[in-house]
C-alpha cells in the first residue's frame, strides 16, 4: 500500500493533530480566561465542542505516535470509518462554533455593549481565530483519511 | 465504472442540485424579505454566499439534466476536481454563514433588541435553517464526488 502523507499512522498526521491540540487549546484557553462566556449561546457552544476536541486529538496523537515510533498500524476499514466520521463530526462543529463566535464577537465589538469591556471581546475574536485554525487542521486530517479509504 | 448514486450526471444528484437552489433561494427570501439586513455582518455574509450558491447549484443542476435526459458526460479528472473544490467551498461558506445568522439571530432575539421588532428575528432564523438544509445537500454532493475521484 503507498503511503498518503497526513493519513492515520504518519508522521504528517502527527503533526496535524499536535496542531489540532494546541491551536484548540489556546481556544478554550483565550474563551474561559474571563469567566463570563456563558451568558452567549454561541461561546458556550465553543467551549463544549473545545472540551469535545481536545481528547479526540490527543487521543488521535497518541495512536500516530504509537505508530511512527513503535509498529505501523494495520489498518481496518471499520476503524478508518469511525476516525474519518469523528473527524469529519468534529470539523464541522467547530467550524460551525469559530464562524459563531466571531460574528457574535464582531457584533458585540460594533454595538459597543457594556457587556465588553476592555479588552475582553478581542479576546474572544483570538479565540475564534484560533477555533478556525483547529478546524482546518481537523479538516485536513479528515481529508488525507478519507483519500485511503476507497483503496482499502 | 460502477455508478455511485449522487455523484455528477446521476438523478441523485439532480435532485440534490434541486434542493440546494430551493433552500438557498427560501433562506435569501427569508433573509431579504425586509431590508434592513444589511446592517449585521453576518446577515450581508449569508446573502454574499447564498448569491454564490445559487448560480452555482443551479449550473450544476442543468448538467445533471442534461447528462440525465441526453447523454452520460464523460468525467473527466480535472474537471470533477473543479467541481468538487467548488462544492467543498461554498459548503463550508455556507456553514459557515448559517452559524453566523444563527447565533446573531439569537444574540439579537435574547436581548430583545429594538432592531429586531415583530417577527422579523424569527425569519433571520428560518433563514439559517434553510442555509443549514442548503449545506447538507451541498456537502453530500461533494461527498459524494469526493468518493469516485480516486477511481478516474
């Protein structure tokens, strides 16, 4: 079998999913520095698909490295399935909470709302920021797995 | 070449062309049916897209007709990886901007705002749902020309 770059067991895919967990961490890190997100649907939403993420990708990181360091994986399409879904899953719903965010961010930074001061909803916009580059790592991954998947 | 159902000059995938332009033209009517949208960022994001996505469903919907009715395309690589890129795009613009409305929808019907008298909220968030329903078919589509690519 010809090996994909980025697919599950490589080395590329090991480096997708480090980027996956810091980028979502520095989300959730820059969302609950202030503790008063949860007075928006769309922050709360953020931070459940961030705890929601985060294990998947350390988890997803641990097999990769099992795999680059110690013995390639055999790969069965009924596993590829599962991690291609939960990828795919994953991607659209922080996708979906980063796009959330920052327009409820903008929103909240045009009207000038008390509810924002200082630097607070700048915040918020890194943390979209940081949502976005989770999600397009996430799609990646999901993307060099789904390659493989009609070949096996 | 076995054929996927769905994929590019299937009536699957007519009747998936079919239902994106439905439901991108009800989420622009709902969205445009007054005109004061434009004065969120999210909503002028969602009519930016779902201008988009209508030519191009509707494109791609008469080639399916007529693959359908006259005669089977023949697929050519190149061209199905412009049509998969183009449907991949605007499904994630799409998801993207029917977050977007969705949470403003939210923000601006929770905290009872005065731009959002009557029932004109309640039509923002028809308007997401039917950009909601708009990128499920559109990402079956790409799915499911995504799925024969490797075989050309």
């Amino acid at each position: 079998m010809d090996e994909v770059p980025g697919s599950l067991g490589t080395s590329a895919s090991l480096a997708l999913r480090l980027g996956q967990t810091i980028f979502s961490c520095a989300s959730l890190f820059f969302m609950c520095l202030d503790v008063n997100f949860y007075g928006y649907t769309a922050f709360c939403f953020l931070v459940t698909i961030m705890g929601l993420m985060i294990p998947w990708s350390v988890t997803m990181g641990l097999v990769d490295a099992y795999s680059v360091f110690v013995k390639f994986p055999t790969r069965q399409p009924g596993v590829m399935i599962i991690i291609i879904v939960g990828d795919w899953v994953l991607s659209f719903l922080t996708l979906g909470a980063a796009c959330s965010t920052a327009s409820v961010a903008q929103l909240l930074i045009e009207a000038r709302s008390p509810l924002c001061p200082g630097k607070i909803c700048s915040r918020y916009s890194a943390s979209a920021a940081m949502a976005f580059l989770s999600w397009f790592l996430s799609f990646a991954s999901s993307l060099f797995n789904f390659w493989i998947l009609p070949k096996l």
